[in-house]
C-alpha cells in the first residue's frame, strides 16, 4: 500500500447547511466549527459523555441518545443536513493500547452512531482521526531498521524499494503512529460504508505533528476542498494524501534459518493455521516452540504435535487467553523455553453481525481475542532482541466486509501496532492475509466467494510469509483476489484505494454509456406499465426467488411469503446479503434495515412498489404493454390543434403512483428501535481458523 498525492482546489461557494459535529476534548472540532461557522453554516455539537462500557445494553447507552437528541435538533435548523463529523477519534491517545479509555469512548460512540443511522439520513459520514495511520515506507523498512539488519542483501533491498518510492513523489519516510486504537475506527468505518452506504464514511487522519489550528485547517479542507470520491485522506503537512493499493511480487525465493538454541511461540497455536505455522517453523530450524491457545489440543492436534516432537523439536502447548496479561505472562514463563527470538500472533475470533445491531460486549470481545492479545504481547517482548514479531491480520480490515465490523476494527488496530513498533527500531510486520484453503469452513468458503476471495494454498501462504520477514516489510497483503467479483459485489465505481491495480484498469477504461447500460436493469423495464396487482405479483415473485437464492435453494424453491425471513433461515449476515442482490438488482441503494423492517416477502415486495413507484412512471411503457383502449378514450380537441399526448399519460402516471403508495401491507406495524437488535440476539457464528 502507499499514499499518493490527492489535489485539492480552493472551495467554491456552498450553500448554507447544518453539519453535525461529534466533538473532540482537545479543541480541533471546536476550531473546525468556527470554520464552517464563518463559511455560513449552522453546526449542532455533541460532547463526548465519557461514560465507561459495562454489561448495559446499547439501546440505554447515553451516548446514543445524544446523537439522537442532536438529529432532532438538526432537523428542526432552517439549513438542510450537509454531513456529519465523527471527531471522538481525536482523542484517542496514550497508552496506546486496544482498551485504553479514549479509545473505548471512540468506538463506543461510532458503535451507537451506527445504531442511529439506518433511522435517518446524516449525510456523508466524515471519521477524524489524529496519528492513526502510517503515511509513507508502510511497504518497507525505514533506514534504521536497514542498518539493524542483520543481512546486508535486506539493507540493500531496503534502500533499493525507497528510492523507487521517491521516484513515486510519495512521502520518504516511516511517521510515528501515536494512537493506533484510533486505526479501529478505519476499519469500522471501511466495514459502515458497505452494511449502510447512504452514510458514505469518509476517513481523515490529521498529522499529529500539527497544531490544533493546524487540523482544524486540514479536516476543513478535507471536508471542502478534496474530491469527494476519495474517502481515504491522511493529512500532512500541507499535503493531502489518498490511500490507494499495489500489487508486488517477491523477486526471489527467500529461506530463512531460526536458531536451534531460541524459543518461538505462535499464539492461536492449536488451530489449523496455528499448527501449520508451527510445522513451518521446526522446518526452518526451530527446536523450541510455544504454542498457546485456550483449549487443550485435539486428536488431530495431538498427532501433529507428536509428529514434530519425532523431528526433535520442543513443543510446549500453554494454556492462556491472549487478552489477559497476567495469564498469558505466567503461560510463557511456565513453558520452560529459551530466550524469545519470534512471535507469530494467529489468535482471533470473529462475529458475523451488522455494526447498526451488535452490543458492545460482543464486539469487545472480539477486540480482546486479536488487538488486546496483540497489544499484550508487545508489552511482554518490547524489551526481548526479537528477529521478528508477526501479526496476523485480515483483509476484511483494508477492504471493510459487511457483517464483520468488529473483525475489522481489530485487523486495522493490528496494522496500526506494527507501525508503531517500527517507528520505535522494533521489528513488526502485519500481514492482511486473504482466504486460506485449508479445511476451509463452508460458511466462511460462501462468504468469501461472494466478496471475491479466492482461496490460497497453505504452502503458498507460508512462502509470501518467508519472503515477507526476510525482506524486512512492516504491511502486505496476501491474497488472491477476483477482482471484478469482488466489484460486483461492492457495487458502484471502483473505490479510489483500487484504481491504481491492473485488474480494475479495463474497467475503469470503459465507456460511460458501458456503465449506463449496465445499469439500466431490463428488469425495471419488465415493470413499467403493469397494473398494481400485475405489479405487486411479480415483485413478490422477484423476491421471494431472490431470497430462496440467498437462503442456498434453487430459484423456483417456493417460500411462504407472509412468513418471517429470520424464521425461514435468514440472520443479519444473510438480511445484508439479500439487500445487496436486490439493489444490485433493481440498479437502486437500500438502507441497512431494509429487512429488518420489512422482514416478510409480502411487506419486502410491497416496500419496494411504493419505492420504485416514481422511476417507473417516469420510464416509457413498453410496446407491448400498451393500452389502446385507454388511448381511444382521450376526447380529441375541439379546434384541428393537436393535444400532446403526455397531458393523459402523465396524470395517469400519477394516479398510478398514488395508489402504489397506498398499497395495503398486511400486518404493518410503526418501525420501532427494537427491530435492528432482534438479528442481533440470534446465536453467532465464530471463524476461528482462517477467517477472512
């Protein structure tokens, strides 16, 4: 990945509107609002309530009220809604670990905003942070990491990759990332841009070398002043930068040799992966190895285990939960190996939940498995000469997929951490892995196909792995990915983080009239000009097909539509992904709680009458629909003038539309707050091994 220069032009005059502003303590929001202030706009602010996360559930969270108060007051301003500033990230500072308080608020708070906006339009979504991002030399090592090496090939490989990025006019040197807790909120905010994206999240780091003034000045030429397509800024300096991907290749097959006399430990050891890493490491000379998981090893583990322990490797199984400090610090003394020399940290979990309906101590949770377990290690090793300290992270944290919000956050505050390292002279490197094949879990197979990953081979991973550490990187992506698929399932253009990969290039080339076409669906065209009965009858068949697809039956299966989706089958994973076939469908965006709140067939297709009543009036009839008998019934005019012949048309247009609105819905009933939590209750599922 890299930074590239993104350009900016002076504001043009904007009309005058309110902005929502989720303030900061350290006064950059309160700067900023003067700024919008003195450009004519009306600001409502929110204070951070400073509230501890319990047990309580999210719909008494003071917070959220907050945020819902300030709608209200939002809504009653004579301006209209331009956006939102989500400025807690600001705060976040040090200690820099997962649960650090300013972090808890942060994530917290943008958990409860999420909550908040499937009720109502914000506007575009702007998440500020301050030092949450690595900008320049993410790819490679800094100068004092390549005089540190051990291997002078790797100091001149260092060299070599820097002054290309120079050629690149990108930013020459690795910056300090002083609150990586705040880099959750990237993945948060990668993840609220799929699940709900009329809330278009919009990512800012400002420079934590500036000044207050000085972000204030960033975050308001970010907001003013910055192509609106680019939703991926780090501010520095007076530069602005845009985060876009590369693809690279290793030159050459690396090998590394570990020492026979030093100990490694591989947390999330007893997983697949974990047991593969460790067979990786007795063959590359390691004869001392910790492995740590929460559970006791299985028949499978058991064998694998024994069959290092016969190539005459020590491997010690510690029984620890990751995110506790003092357990996992007892677990490693206990194990009885040699000095440290590596840390490969595989542990995490993974829930499949939208962020609008997940409670805090489930996405905590998953924070705790990945980010604090990350964060505990670092604490036990700093002081420890290690030859390399590696993060397994995800590429659900860069590439932000719906119903893993939590996942993400903790993937992003992984990436975070090893920057933070490196620019401290430690090793660390984080590795956004793809989808790894081994004993891939179905589910977990299905979700990727959908997302466009393609299963990697293990050996395969393991080689990219070698290469990386040899090579002295900080963060890669390892993946393997059908780029068109993975589109398709985005929907929209292609993001600006993709546009510099070869892949997407063909399709960034095409003309507009190829887009055009692709997005004039003949399926609205089957429905213009049918009667409302005609026209509810084939949308309920249109959905019910769609759902028995999403649900993994055939098309022609036949579904109960007055019947609950989530008691056919469906939880919110499954509710996202048939929102998603539908909008693609239908060319259109729908809100995130489009099943949640019509979550029967009958209710969905009559949801979608009334909100497909006015494109299709505005849509020719097609030739084959008309009515000449209608047309006969128009009188001609009185004089030899001709009368135009949309004055009939258009008003039956909208009589048409009226009585679409007022189609009767079953068992309709007022939206309430409830409704997003109700997916949300149902039992998980976790991706412990090989998540995406």
């Amino acid at each position: 990945m890299s930074w590239a220069p993104v350009a900016s032009e002076a504001p043009a005059p904007a009309a005058a509107g309110t902005w929502i502003v989720l303030a900061d303590a350290g006064g950059i929001c309160e700067a900023l609002v003067d700024r919008l202030r003195a450009d004519g706009h009306t600001c409502v602010c929110i204070a951070r309530t400073g509230d501890t996360p319990g047990e309580d559930s999210r719909e008494n969270n003071a917070q959220a009220e907050a945020i819902a108060a300030a709608v209200a007051a939002a809504r009653t301003a004579l301006a209209p809604l331009t956006g939102t500033v989500f400025g807690w990230g600001l705060d976040v500072a040090a200690p820099p670990g997962p649960f650090s308080p300013g972090q808890v608020e942060a994530a917290r708070g943008l958990l409860a905003l999420a909550g908040v906006l499937p009720a109502c339009s914000l506007g575009p979504l702007w998440i500020a942070t301050r030092g949450a991002v690595a900008v320049g030399g993410s790819d490679v090592p800094d100068a004092r990491d390549a005089r540190d090496a051990r291997d002078a090939r790797d100091a001149r490989d260092a060299r070599d990759a820097r002054d290309a990025r120079d050629a690149r006019d990108a930013p020459d040197a690795l910056d300090a990332v002083d609150a990586p807790g705040a880099a959750a909120l990237w993945g948060m905010g990668r993840v609220l841009g799929r699940e709900q994206p009329d809330a278009a999240p919009r990512l800012v780091d400002l420079d934590p070398a500036g000044s207050v003034v000085a972000n204030a000045a960033q975050l308001h030429r970010a907001l003013t002043a910055i192509d609106r397509g680019e939703d991926q800024l780090a501010a520095r300096g007076d530069r602005m930068l845009g985060l876009r991907l590369h693809r690279t290749r290793a030159d050459r097959a690396h090998t590394l040799a570990l020492a026979a006399d030093a100990g490694y430990l591989v947390t999330g050891g007893l997983g697949r992966l974990g047991l593969a890493v460790a067979e990786w490491l007795v063959a590359r000379g390691a004869r001392h190895v910790i492995l740590v998981a929460r559970s006791r090893p299985g028949e499978e583990a058991a064998r694998r285990i024994a069959a290092l322990e016969a190539q005459g490797a020590r491997v010690a199984v510690a029984s620890a939960d990751v995110g506790d400090l003092a357990a996992l610090r007892e677990a490693i003394a206990a194990a009885g190996v040699p000095a440290l020399r590596g840390v490969i940290h595989a542990a995490g979990q993974a829930h499949q939940a939208l962020l609008a309906g997940e409670p805090w101590q489930d996405f905590a949770q998953v924070l705790g498995a990945k980010a604090a377990g990350a964060w505990n290690l670092h604490e036990l090793t700093r002081d420890q000469p290690l030859d390399f300290f590696v993060m397994f992270s995800s590429i659900a944290g860069l590439l932000g997929f719906g119903g893993m919000g939590s996942y993400a956050a903790a993937n992003s505050y992984l990436d975070a951490l090893a920057a933070h390292r490196r620019a401290r002279g430690l090793p660390a490197l984080s590795v956004a892995w793809g989808l790894w094949a081994q004993d891939l879990v179905p589910a977990l197979a299905a979700h990727g196909a959908r997302v466009g990953l393609v299963p990697f081979a293990t050996a395969g991973g393991l080689a990219a792995l070698e290469a990386l550490i040899a090579r002295g990187a900080t963060h890669a992506v390892v993946a393997s990915v059908d780029w068109p698929r993975h589109l398709q399932d985005r929907g929209g253009d292609v993001p600006p983080l993709l546009r510099d990969l070869r892949d997407l290039r063909e399709t960034m080339a095409a003309p507009p009239s190829a887009h055009a076409a692709a997005a004039d669906r003949p399926l609205l065209s089957s429905l213009s000009g049918l009667s409302d009965q005609d026209l509810a009858d084939r949308l309920a068949a249109h959905v019910a097909g769609t759902a028995s697809e999403t649900l993994g039956y055939p098309r022609y299966h036949a579904l109960p539509r007055q019947r609950g989706l989530f008691d056919l089958g469906f939880d919110s994973l499954l509710a996202m992904d048939l929102r998603r076939r539908l909008a693609r469908d239908f060319g259109r965006a729908f809100p995130a709680t489009l099943v949640f709140d019509h979550p029967t067939i009958e209710r969905l297709a009559a949801h979608l009458a009334s909100c497909l009543a006015d494109e299709l009036c505005a849509r020719p009839t097609a030739p084959a629909l008309e009515r000449p008998q209608v047309r006969a019934a128009v009188p001609a005019p009185a004089s030899g003038g001709s009368r135009p012949a949309s004055g009939f048309a258009a008003r039956r247009c909208r009589a048409d539309r009226d009585r679409r609105h007022r189609l009767p819905v079953p068992g309709r009933r007022r939206r309430s707050r409830h409704v997003l939590a109700a997916p949300a209750r149902r039992p998980r599922r976790d991706l412990r091994d090989g998540a995406v």
